[in-house]
C-alpha cells in the first residue's frame, strides 16, 4: 500500500513533526513555564512568510495544553488561538481571542461564572452556551465602542474566566494571535498590549500569557505605537533554518515510514531550500511522491523538485502579480526583481518609471511581498528570496538610504532561479547565464 505522505507544504507543522528551531522552543518553554508560575512573560514571534510562524506558535499551544514529557513541562493551559482577518480591529481580536477560548473550556464552566459575565455588562459578546440557551449571539464587535473599553472589557473577561478556571486544574491561560499583521490600518496595537498585560498583573491575574505572531514589521509597528510596549515581549525572530535543522525536518517526517533517504538526495534538498521550511516541505512532498522503491534518491529529488517548481510559480509569483493589484504595482515588483540586493527608493522610481513611489511601498511591506532589509542574503537558493535579519534596525537608519527589496526576486519573473549546475543537465530552468 501507498504510505502516506509525511511531508505537508499546505499548512503549518503538526507538532507531532516538528523539527529544529531549538533555541525559540526554548524561550517559549521558558515563557510558559514563567508564566504558569505566576509570572507572566509574553513572547512575539515574527518572521517572513513561510518561515514557520504558525506552526512554533501551535507547538506553543500544543506544550501549553497538557504535561509533556518529551519537554519536560507540567503546564494545563486553557489556551485561544485566534487567527486575524484582514483589517480586524483590537475589539475584533479580543472578540476572537476570547471565543477561541471558549472553545476549549465550555465544560469547565460553571452557571455561576454566567451570571457574572451577564453582570459585567460587557462590550465584548459571549458566544457562551447556557443550558440550550445561546446568551449572547455572535455579533459583530462593535465599531461603536472605543478601544479603551473594549480592552477594559477583555481583561474583565479574562478575569472571570480565570477566577472560574483555577479551581478546575488549570494552570495558565495562553491567547495566541496570529496574524497579527492584518490588523486594521492605525490600530493602536502597542497600546492595547501593554495596558491589557498591565491590568491583568496589576489586578493580580499573572498567569495569562499572549503569544503573538505575524511579519517582521511588527516589532516596529508596536514600538512605533508604544515605545515601551516592546518590553511587554521577549521577541522571537525566526530566521531561516540551519542546515542541521532542516535535515532534522526530513528525518524526522521519514521516521517510521518505512521510505528512506539518500545522503547526496537529502543534501540537496537542504540545500535548494536555503532553510526555509515552506521550499523544503514543498519539494520533499515533490521527491517523496516521485520515489518507487522506498528509497529517495537523487533522481526521485530532480523529478520531485520540477514539480515543486510549478507549484512556486504559482503559489508565489503568480500570486504577488495577481495581488497587487494596479499597475504600478506590478512594474514596481518587476524592477525589483532581478535585483539580488534591492533598491534605494530613488533608483526604483527611475528603474520602475513610477512616479511617487514612495506611496506604494508601504502596501507592498505589510502584504509581505518587500522587505526593507540592512542584511541582504546574497546567497543563491532556489527562489532567491531575500531576507532582512534585522528589520528594526533597518527602519531606523535613514529612509533615504533604505533598500526594498521583493521578498521573493526570481531572476525572471514566473520562474524560481536555480544555480547552473542544480539538476545536472536536466531539462530544468537554469536561470540566468
Ligand atoms: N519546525 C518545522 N518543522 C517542519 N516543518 C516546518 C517547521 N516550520 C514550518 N514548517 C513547514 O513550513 C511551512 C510554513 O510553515 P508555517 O505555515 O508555520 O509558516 P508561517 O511563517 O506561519 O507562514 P505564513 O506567514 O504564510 O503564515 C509549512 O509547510 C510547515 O509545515
Ligand atoms: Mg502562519
């Protein structure tokens, strides 16, 4: 019988195949375990897209939930995982925050809890079920509260629930956000992290953690809202994975499917994939399913990988062209991309020939689809995307003289470059020369 394909390129890592990423685990453990002691710590996760956001933040929640041995933790977490949508306001994340919630402890809670939050009058709606009776319906937040009661109202909710939860064996509550960075344009999001972290340590409620996650513009966005904001995260960068790491990704998937590896096959895979776990889990899907005989060798990885190709066309250069919307948009996309260390903002106005560029740039920053980056990666991987290790600090030294650069540059658009010699004369894109 076919195995079944242990790779997954479409959604984040089920914990259960996590690999790598050490060191941020650590900082997470220690979060949790500060936390379910009675000292909160937050932590912010950022990266660029694909970089394995999503999936350390749902091996936090997984480590949150339960005792785990393999990582030593005794954390029982009640724990939200709420996942932004676009232009969601603060009111709409605390809305979502505490529904996620509610999901995982409905059987916990008490008639007595009810009425409290019936009595709290409340701006944030309770989608609680009381008996067969719904209390509130789920309405949408209202844009007609202003941000400092809803954040009141969060914490009073989080409060309760709280007060409800520590006689039931829970030890913490963890609320994650992801995608943080679709929130509503001018959101006063530092505000809104350190006033809801404050009040709940000042009311003596310390056992609450929020994990938020989303584009590496973040950090600044959140220190540009509330200088000392930033002090309410221990910040997790994620930068491409070593090399190590990602041949952890590929024995770890392996293990027990009976379907091994060859040494010259796995390096190769680890080394097109430039330690990005998305182009990794892509084109080991790709070998995976090329593979016969249970054993992924160097030809599976070439006819694997041609079929990864497409998919990256598609999901990523297709895609960027097809989302930003407008013209100059797109010249701005195409003058950036043959560059492998991007462009100061005068140089792209006269390579693009779009007049005013300047206005442009911030859309295509927050979509993801440019970094501003101080640190270019000049190295070649299979799409050559370049990544900024050090956002923050590129933000601060003079506009002037910032460089954007695409997140993703193909040398020529619509097909990923891969270095002369990558498939040994297979009749493959070669890129440029
Ligand atoms: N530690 C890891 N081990 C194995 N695979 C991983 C790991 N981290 C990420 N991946 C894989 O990489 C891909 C992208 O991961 P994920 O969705 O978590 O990234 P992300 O940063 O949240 O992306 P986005 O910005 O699009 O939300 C997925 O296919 C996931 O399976
Ligand atoms: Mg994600």
């Amino acid at each position: 019988m076919r195995p079944k394909n242990p790779f997954n390129p479409t959604a984040p890592i089920d914990p259960e195949y996590f690999a790598g990423r050490h060191h941020e685990i650590e900082i997470i453990l220690r979060a949790l375990n500060q936390t379910r002691h009675g000292s909160q710590q937050n932590v912010l996760v950022t990266g660029e897209r694909g970089i394995g956001k999503s999936s350390l933040a749902l091996l936090a929640r997984y480590i949150a939930q339960e005792p785990r041995g393999d990582w030593q933790t005794d954390c029982k977490f009640a724990t939200g995982y709420y996942t932004l949508d676009d232009k969601d306001t603060v009111g709409d994340c605390c809305q979502g925050a505490i529904e996620q919630l509610n999901r995982t402890i409905r059987p916990s809670l008490t008639d007595r809890f009810f009425e409290k939050i019936r009595q709290l009058d409340c701006s944030i709606k309770l989608n609680f079920w009381f008996g067969s009776t719904e209390i509130e319906p789920r309405g949408k937040v209202r844009s007609d509260t202003d941000a400092a009661k809803i954040r009141k109202d969060f914490v009073k909710i989080l409060e309760a629930l709280w007060d409800e939860l520590k006689g039931s064996g829970y030890n913490g509550i963890l609320i994650v956000l992801d995608e943080l960075n679709k929130i509503k344009t001018k959101e006063n999001l530092g505000a809104f992290f350190k006033k809801v972290s404050e009040s709940l340590v000042s009311d003596g409620y310390r056992k609450t953690m929020i994990l938020a996650v989303g584009l590496p513009w973040l950090e600044q966005k959140i220190a540009e809202d509330d200088l000392s904001a930033v002090r309410v995260f221990e910040h997790v960068a994620l930068d491409p994975m070593r090399p190590s790491e990602s041949q952890e990704v590929v024995d770890k998937a392996l293990a027990g499917t009976g379907v091994s590896i060859s040494d010259d096959a796995r390096a190769r895979l680890v080394d097109w994939a430039g330690g990005y776990p998305y182009f990794l889990q892509q084109m080991c899907f790709d070998s995976f399913e090329a593979d016969t005989d249970q054993l992924i060798d160097v030809a599976d990885v070439n006819s694997g990988v041609s079929r990864s190709l497409t998919q990256f066309d598609r999901m990523f250069f297709g895609r960027v062209l097809r989302e930003v919307e407008g013209k100059n948009y797109q010249k701005i996309i195409e003058a950036l991309a043959p560059e492998d260390s991007g462009m100061p903002v005068g140089v792209l106005q006269r390579e693009s020939g779009v007049k005013g560029v300047g206005q442009y740039l911030p859309k295509l920053l927050k979509d993801g689809v440019i970094t501003s980056p101080k640190k270019v990666s000049t190295n070649w991987h299979p799409r050559r995307l370049l990544y900024t290790s050090s956002w923050s600090s590129a933000w601060a030294s003079s506009a002037k003289k910032r460089a954007w650069t695409p997140t993703l540059a193909p040398r020529r658009l619509g097909r990923p470059y891969f270095p002369p010699n990558a498939f040994n004369g297979a009749s493959h894109p070669t890129g440029p020369g």
